[in-house]
C-alpha cells in the first residue's frame, strides 16, 4: 500500500502516454479477465476485487485515467466510488460492470457522473471498445474543461492585471485562486528584500496559519517547486482544522516573489488538472506582483524626487531673498572701503569685492530662474537687429576671451535682419552661452558666434536629433513651414559627455568631471538660458563631443515688424 505523503513534488501524471484504468470487482475471476483484456490492449492496470483498497489508490495511487467497477460490492458500491473518483478528477473516465441493467441504475450512474456502463456477461472486444470510447471521451472532457479553466483565467488575470496597489492585488489574486480552485481558504506570503517570507494575507479572518502551512510555504519557496501537503494541520479556525493543501512558488523574470497555500479538507485541491490551472494562475501573480512592486518604488521615488525639487525651489526663494540685502551692504562698505584705501590694503579690498560680486552675480540667477519659473517675467518686445545683437553680446565678453588669449569671432549674415523680440533677454542668453564657452575652453582656443535664418523643418530635425535638447516645446504654432532666427555658440573647449548633455540644463547640475568643477559657477545658467529661450517660444540644444568642444544653439521664431 502507498504511504501517505505529507512533502512531495508534482507529479500530475499528463505526461504519461498509456492510460492508467483501476479495475475493481469483488469477484476475482471477473477482476482478472478484465485485467487480462486491458493489459493485453497495452493498458497499465492496477486491478483489486477490494472497494476500501480501491478508495485508497484514488486518493494515493493516482491520477487514473479510468475507473472500471462492479456496481455491487459488499462494502461500497461501484456507484459510490464514481462518485468519489469524480471529486477527485472531474474528468475521469468511469465504467460501471452491471449484472442488471434495470432503468433504475442506469438513472442513477447518469446522476452520479457516470461516463458509461456495460452489462455482465460480455465479450471482452466488447470491453475494450466500452473502455477506448470511454477514454476518447475523457480526453474531450478534458480538453473542454481545460478550456473552460483558461477562460475563467483570463477574466482573473484581466482583474489581477487591472490594479497596480499590492494590498489590492493580494486580495485579487488570493481571490482568483480560492474562486479557480474552490478552496476552502488560502495564504498569500511575499518575499521581502532580504529574501525572507512574510505571511501578507490570509483569504478570510477565519482561519489562522499554522506552523505546516509556514514551512511548506518555505519548502516551496526554497526549492522552487510545488508541495502537497496531507494530514498535517495547515491552519485552524479554533475547533476544526484544514490538512490538505499545496503551497506553489510565485515567480517573475525567474526570480521568486512569493509563495500562494491553498488549502481544503476535500481532495479537491490534490486533483490533476487543478495545479495546472494554479500554476497558470501563478504565472500571472508573480508578474502581476513585481510590476505592482516596481511601481511602488517608482512611485516612492518620484515622490522623492518632487520633494526635492520643491526644497531645490524653497532653497533658491530662501537664499536669493535673505542673501540679496546683507550682500548689498558687504559689497557697498567693501566699495567704500576700496576707494579710501591705498597700496596693500586697496588690493585686499579689490578681492572682498570681487568676492562678493561672484556672490551677487549667483544670487541674481538665482531670483532671475526663479522669477522666470513662476511665469513672474514678462517680454518686453523690440524691434533688434541681428548683427547689432550679436556683435554686442561678443563684445561684452571679449575682454574675457583676451584675458585666456582665446579668439573669439562672429560669423553673420550679410544682408542686415531685423527681427521682433526681447532684446535684453537675447543678451542674456548669449551672454550665459558665451561666458560658459571662455569658461570651458582652454587657453588659445577658438570661439565662434554664429547666427543665421534656418527653415523650421531643419531647425526641429537637428534639434531633435541631438541627444542634448533641453527640455522645452515650443510653446506656439511655429513649425517646419515658418522661418526661425537661430543663434549658435561654437568652441573647441573640453566637451561633455554624451550620457551628461540632456541634463545640463537642470537646475544646479554641473558636469561631474573636476575641470568642470574648477571653474566655479553653480549650474544656474543653462537652466535660466531654457527658460528664457522657453519663454519666448523656442528651442536650445547642445550638440558636443567630449574633448574637442561644444555648440550650443538656440532658435527663436522670427516674428517680423508688420508694415501697416
Ligand atoms: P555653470 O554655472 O556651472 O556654468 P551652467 O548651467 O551654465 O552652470 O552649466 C552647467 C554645466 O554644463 C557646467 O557646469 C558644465 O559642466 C557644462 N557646460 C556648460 N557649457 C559648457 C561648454 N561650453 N563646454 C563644456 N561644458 C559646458
């Protein structure tokens, strides 16, 4: 006799070919014909003329795949043990053997379930023919419940699929799984990030988890494999106690996420073809599990992330409100200072001022980024020139360039443009752009001031095609068909890697190599330079290769003055 298992891997017996047939008649000439004929026509039988041995191989020989009977046995009737093979497989092929086929029992082998019956005596191809239809039968069966498993399974996964909350999706799944399996109830446990199991849900509060049910959710989480469980008190709702159950590991991307225990006192939840449908059903889980995990924490440090932002702005409106007075009067005495001074002392004062210029000078960009994040700035519209415009701004800058001997040019369309916008802010955009190319170039090295009429169409092509675009729309209707002003700061300075361009134009964020670091600055102006390129409806960009130099563009839309 097979030992009741308590741990034991899957083993659902599909795979097997030959149709397993468990032959009982308590005649035991009938019992050995019958086993004869089936073994003969290849089938694997386990015969007995004893029903309570019988009842026994259902529970712990299985999976069958027919169950041939004599309706009339001393101690259960063939009709009884249908009824039992049946819970067990839903789709079992059942024969009953009859001496007498009065109505009455054929009435009641249709009610229990039963796939056919044949009545005593027979011919044995008779028998054979009874068995394979009754087989041919099972496997449609089968196949139709498998169908009608997947379907139900679809409507879970679609509810499992639906929510990304964890405590939800627990309840969902936990759900799914007792409505798949008719279970009486079920646990949920999680892998945390230390790879520990935690008991997350229980389907219902009345039964509690005991110590069976942890360990096989452990066994199965550590060998990664399904376990049954049988005879061992799984939980308890205080009086009564469940002792069958499987535990099944969850997994996603091969990684475990954690382990479902399902568990009934009917063997229902031991049946073939219920584990299939859970192990579908796990599949779905586990994925379903991590992405809901992986959205939390994407959740979290979004959050985080905003967080940040708002103390970066807090900082900024701080600083540049609470420092800008006490700095106007260091600046001012220091000033004064400087101008009653001679020799040494003058030169110390010039330094203080200097100092506190660099100071002033961060505190400004500053409050001007934050004006110009909460929308604060207003344009202010002028007819510019274009080679005006841009030989000031170079201009400005020039004695800088000088001071590290680096040339700095301008190359201009000959036929003057004349445009409508902000003047001021142009300057300041240029000015920003200039000032980081004699920062960041070497002495000796070369810059060149660019500016031109574009079509849109190239003007989006490059712009969009450069990993280093800062991240603003243009905020009109400005598209490949108009005419855009475009504006370009080129130096053979240190570059920037690649992977740093599309962050540049953040606030505060400087390139990570230490000759960046050196120059000083605090990553203010690229982000001032975006919003005022923004704020006028265009578009910056920077196209660099790491050690020969950068270019940084900007596009304006070219409004033209209207001649009425
Ligand atoms: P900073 O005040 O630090 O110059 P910016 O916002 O103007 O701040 O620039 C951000 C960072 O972008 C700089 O710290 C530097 O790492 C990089 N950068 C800007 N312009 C250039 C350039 N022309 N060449 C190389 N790196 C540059």
């Amino acid at each position: 006799m097979n030992q009741v298992r308590t741990f034991s891997a899957v083993n659902d017996g599909h795979s097997s070919e030959v149709a397993r047939i468990l032959v009982v008649d308590d005649e035991e000439y009938m019992c050995d014909i019958c086993t004869r004929t089936l073994r003969n026509a290849s089938y694997e039988v386990v015969p007995t003329t004893n029903a309570n041995v019988a009842l026994q191989e259902l529970r712990e020989g299985g999976p069958f795949d027919l169950l041939l009977a004599d309706i009339k046995m001393p101690t259960i009737s063939g009709l009884e043990l249908a009824k039992y093979a049946r819970e067990i497989d839903p789709a079992i092929a059942i024969i009953i053997m009859t001496g007498h086929t009065s109505t009455e029992n054929l009435r009641q082998a249709v009610q229990r379930g039963a796939a056919d019956f044949i009545s005593k005596p027979f011919e044995l191809e008779e028998l054979r023919l009874a068995v394979d239809q009754a087989l041919h039968k099972r496997l449609l069966l089968q196949d139709s419940l498998r169908l009608r498993a997947v379907e139900q399974l679809l409507q879970s996964s679609e509810a499992i699929n639906a929510t990304l909350d964890r405590p939800q999706l627990s309840r969902v799944i936990l759900q799914t799984a007792l409505r798949q399996t008719a279970c009486q109830t079920g646990f949920l446990f999680l892998v945390d990030s230390r790879n520990r199991l935690r008991k997350v849900r229980a389907a219902d509060e009345v039964w509690h988890l005991l110590e069976a049910g942890r360990d096989a959710a452990h066994y199965a989480l550590a060998k990664g494999q399904t376990f049954f469980i049988e005879d061992k008190a799984i939980c308890s709702d205080g009086t009564n106690e469940i002792t069958r159950g499987l535990a099944m590991p969850l997994r996603a991307q091969g990684d475990m996420v954690g382990v479902l225990l399902l568990c009934d006192n009917q063997p229902g939840v031991l049946r073939p073809g219920t584990h299939e449908v859970i192990a579908l059903l796990a599949n779905h889980a586990g994925i379903a599990l991590r992405n809901a995990h992986l959205y939390g924490q994407l959740q979290h440090m979004y959050q985080r992330l905003q967080e940040l932002d708002q103390l970066k702005s807090e900082f900024i409106a701080i600083a540049s409100h609470e420092l800008r007075t006490p700095l106007s009067i260091v600046l001012g005495y220091s000033m004064m200072v400087r101008d009653q001074s001679e020799g040494d002392q003058r030169e110390y004062a010039q330094r203080v001022v200097d100092s506190a210029q660099r100071i002033k000078d961060i505190v400004d960009d500053m409050l001007s980024l934050r004006h110009l994040e909460m929308r604060e700035t207003t344009l202010s519209i002028n007819r510019c020139n274009l080679q005006h415009l841009v030989l000031q701004a170079v201009e400005r800058m020039q004695p800088i360039a000088q001071s590290k001997a680096q040339e700095m040019t301008a190359e201009l369309p000959e036929a003057p443009v004349t445009f409508l916008a902000d003047r001021e802010k142009i300057l300041l955009v240029l000015g920003n752009l200039i000032s980081n190319a004699t920062k960041f170039t070497p002495e000796k090295g070369k810059i060149v001031v660019k500016a031109a009429l574009w079509p849109g169409k190239q003007v989006l092509e490059v712009a969009q095609h450069t990993g280093g675009m800062a991240d603003t729309a243009p905020t009109n209707a400005d598209g490949p068909d108009e005419t855009w002003i475009v504006m370009q700061v080129c130096d053979t300075g240190i570059g920037i890697p690649e992977h740093e361009q599309p962050r540049i134009f953040e606030r505060f964020y400087q390139v990570a190599a230490s000759l960046t670091r050196q120059q000083g600055g605090a990553g203010l102006g690229l982000a001032i330079v975006r919003e005022l390129t923004a704020l006028q409806g265009g578009l910056v960009w920077v196209e660099s290769v790491e050690g020969q130099g950068s270019t940084f563009s900007f596009a304006l839309p070219y409004r033209m003055e209207q001649n009425n």
